[in-house]
C-alpha cells in the first residue's frame, strides 16, 4: 500500500477535495448573481482588449456557472481591431487543445464535457503559442498564479506553449482568488485573474504591468478609461 506520506498523492487529493468545494459553492450562486458577474468580467475584459488591441487572442465559452457568461466570445470578438483574430480551444482525444477561429455563436457546436467548440479548420495546438492575450478557465487562482483547473490537464499543456511574457488572464467570481492553492510540478501559472469586484489585476509582480494593466486595478479605469 502507498504510504500516507507520499506528497504527490497528498496534493492529488488535496487538490480533488479543493475542486468539490469551488464546484459546489459556484452551483450554488443565485442567477441574478451569477448575471451580474457576467456583465462586470466582459466590461473588464472588453477594456482590456480594447487597450492592448491584440492581434490574435484565444478564449472559451464559459458554460453552466463559469464567470463570464456563455456570450463572452462574441462580446470580445466586438471589441478586437476589425483584423483581429480570436480562437477557441478545441478538446483533442488526448485531451490536448486545438485551436480555430471564432467567426460567431452560429459556428460553435456543441462538443466533450460540454463546451461548445468552433467548427472552423483546425490551426494546430501551437497556435495559441502566436496570442498576443490569452484568456483561460479555471476555478480558482492564487495570488502566486497556481491556477486549479477541472483535472483533465488541457490548459496546462497549452499554456506550456505561451511565451512568458504573454498577458495570461483568468476571469473568476469574487471569492476565488484565494491565498494559496495544491500545486503539481506540471502546473502552468498565470499572469493575471479578472473578477467582478476588483476588476483586472497582475499577479505576484508578473508581466502584466508592462502590458498597461495595474498590479491591482479596474482595466476599465486605468489611464483614462
């Protein structure tokens, strides 16, 4: 049998129970304010775009009670230059990510674990490498940039391909920037999370700074906005 000791099935187990309690209190939010969270990351979101005008940038559609609302696709794709290029993941067997164009709610079907994909030819799994802003589930993040996801690894590989130095942000309901979170050696950080109540904020001194956006502030009311 395993010893108790072994740290690797610790933080397994650590990170499993971690993910029941976020899954259960996120199905337990009223509608009215899982709507309201909704309008206040896109805003957000939209704000940011809107400033680093990106040329290529991937995102999801956020499904049953994930921040941002099943619409978020289409809000960001309004927001980007008229020659931008959104992309969405598309799950692989292997549960790698693939990538297409977004070109509108007419072209997503419906897919595994429930997400809606694009049904757009298929770019590669080092597409998201070229993004100029990434923007990734997950249930919660800590202030190092230890996101939690679902489990399955798929972000982890991909954001192995996104250079350093590329704006990774994190939509989350209020509550779920947590302190600290279970971490494997394979887990990717992020750079940033954005949430209904505080807006766009950088994580642990990270590169989004450089990138125009305030270690902790609202991206629709920095310089200007």
């Amino acid at each position: 049998m395993p010893e108790f000791s072994d740290e690797a099935e610790v933080t397994r187990m650590a990170k499993r129970d971690t993910r029941v309690e976020l899954l259960a209190r996120r199905r337990s939010l009223p509608a009215v304010t899982r709507a309201a969270a909704a309008g206040r990351v896109q805003a957000e979101l939209v704000a940011l775009v809107r400033r680093l005008r990106p040329h290529r940038m991937t995102a999801y559609v956020p499904v049953g009670s994930e921040p941002g609302g099943s619409d978020l696709p289409e809000v960001l794709r309004a927001a980007l230059p008229a020659d931008a290029e959104l992309l969405l993941p598309v799950l692989l067997a292997d549960l790698d990510l693939d990538w297409a164009a977004y070109t509108g709610p007419d072209a997503l079907i419906a897919a595994g674990r429930g997400i809606r994909e694009p049904v757009g030819a298929r770019l590669g799994v080092t597409a998201v490498a070229h993004a100029e802003l990434v923007v990734v589930p997950a249930l919660a993040v800590d202030r190092h940039g230890r996101r939690l996801g679902r489990g399955g690894g798929s972000y982890d590989r991909a954001l192995a391909r996104v250079p350093d130095a590329t704006l990774t942000v994190v939509p989350l309901h209020d509550g779920e920037l947590v302190e600290a979170l279970p971490a494997e050696p394979h887990d990717r950080r992020v750079r940033a999370v954005v949430t209904p109540a505080d807006g766009v904020r950088t994580l642990d001194g990270g590169p989004g700074a450089a990138h125009g956006v305030a270690p902790h502030t609202s991206a629709g009311r920095t310089r200007g906005e």
